[in-house]
C-alpha cells in the first residue's frame, strides 16, 4: 500500500506536475463567477514555473542533500563489498529497444566498474526490480546484467536483486540477501542528492553501510547557480523536491533511523 500511495503522491505533488495543475484549473475559473481567483491562481502557477525553469531553485533545494554525505577518499580501506541502487535504467524503453536504455543517473552503474577493478575481491550487487505501478515481467535488474556483461565486466561474484520497487525494498531485500556481518565494510553507491534517504533507510534495516556518493547535480559552492537550460532545471527540482519529501514521508512511516541522517 505505502508503495501504491507514494506513487500516487509523488505524481500529483510533483512541483512541475503541480502547478501545472493549479494552472490548468486556475484558467477554467477564469469563465466563471471566480475569474479573480483564476487570474490569481495562473499568475501564481506562472511565477512558480518560470521560477522552477529559470531560478536557483533547483541548486538551493539540492545542494544541501548532495552535501550531507561528502565523497570517499581515493585511499579509503578496501570494502568487503559494493551495493548499487537502481534508478538508472527507463524500463519502458529498455523493453520497447530491447536493449538496456540509461538515465541521468547512469554514473550510478560505472562508478562501480571502476571500484569493482580497483578491488577485486569486494563482492557486487545491484538492487533494483521494476517501479511499475503494474507488475513487470522485466526488471531494473535484467537491463544492468545486460549493461554489465555487453561492458565486459566479469559476472563470475556479481549479485542481482529483482524484487525491490522503491529504497525502502533495496534495504530490505538486500540485507536478507547478503546478511553483512558486524565486521564487515560495505560501500553504498546511489546519486549525491539521494544518499541522505538511501542511508538512513538502510540504517533502520540494521544494514550499516559507507557512503559512496556519485552523480552530482550542482558544483557544490556557495554561489546561486541560474540554469543554462529550462528542462534541466525543471528536472533538478523534481528530484530534489521529491527527496525531501521523501525523507519526511519515510521517517513518518518508521522506514528511516532519522530525518535528516547524517554520516
């Protein structure tokens, strides 16, 4: 159910879904007796848009996030093991193409290649089924096997995790598949901006696991940062306005150690 609703949500409340909605019905008002407030309601909708498109907003929403977590040194102690989320892969097109289609967040899948050449011996593994609302034949996790192998990456200690449908699952799932001992150091790859929810989930699993940061969104200094491009600045405040809200909606629910974690 908390995967039903928060698909739901997460569509209708999406910032740019959102007011676009508000714009929609804020130009029905203005044919009837309530014009004032549509005229209010599509200004405001405007405003909120162009401020989404053109503003910093997507730099002062995602900057924090990706700042929690800082990057792991280059001389850090080898890890027993590596888990890589998902997120990286448009299912829809992969099927449609027959072949795996990448995302933005696709650095999430060759960071490990190189950690997994860098040490040999730490075990990989990708965590990731399908964030269809309908059940799918096909999974994240069949389009990264593919990406992997056609890369040339050895297969022979790689794991896959085909049930998961959101973090809360990657947690989940993976702990009971891996069942880390105490003493053991696994690195946790997932996007800078993502990593604040990903490792508090992980931790209430009672898998404690070592940030490894990639697929950053913004340069990381103090100054406002205007976008170059509108689509890009529109999807920057999707995924972090859908973080935040995430953190909150996950911590509420119990499925997060705190709600705003920390390394």
């Amino acid at each position: 159910m908390f995967f039903i609703v928060s698909k739901i949500f997460a569509f209708v409340l999406a910032p740019v879904h959102f007011f676009i909605f508000l714009a929609v019905i804020g130009a029905m008002l203005l044919f009837t007796r309530w014009k004032n407030w549509g005229r209010a309601l599509s200004a405001l909708s405007a405003f909120a848009l162009l401020l989404m498109a053109f503003g910093p907003l997507g730099g002062l929403l995602a900057g924090p996030l990706e700042a929690r977590f800082p990057p792991s040194p280059d001389d850090m102690p080898a890890p027993d093991g590596i888990i890589v989320l998902g997120g990286t892969i448009d299912e829809r097109l992969s099927v449609s193409r027959n072949r795996p289609a990448l995302v933005d967040a696709a650095e999430r899948l060759t960071a490990p290649i190189a950690l997994k050449r860098k040490y040999p011996s730490a075990r990989l593994i990708f965590t990731g089924g399908s964030a269809a609302l309908q059940a799918s034949p096909y999974s994240e996790a069949d389009a990264v096997q593919r990406f992997w192998r056609e890369i040339g990456l050895d297969q022979g200690d790689v794991l896959y995790e085909r049930r998961s449908r959101n973090t809360y699952e990657n947690a989940v799932f993976t702990r009971e598949l891996l069942r880390p001992k105490a003493d053991e150091r696994w690195l946790l790859v997932t996007s800078a901006i993502h990593m604040p929810r990903a490792v508090g989930v992980f931790r209430q699993a009672g898998f404690d696991v070592i940030a490894y940061p990639v697929d950053y969104r913004t340069s990381g200094d103090s100054r406002l940062e205007f976008p170059r491009f509108a689509t890009k600045a529109l999807g920057l405040v999707e995924f972090a306005a859908h973080e935040w809200a995430g953190l909150v909606a996950y911590r509420l629910t119990g499925k997060s150690d705190a709600l705003f974690p920390a390394p």
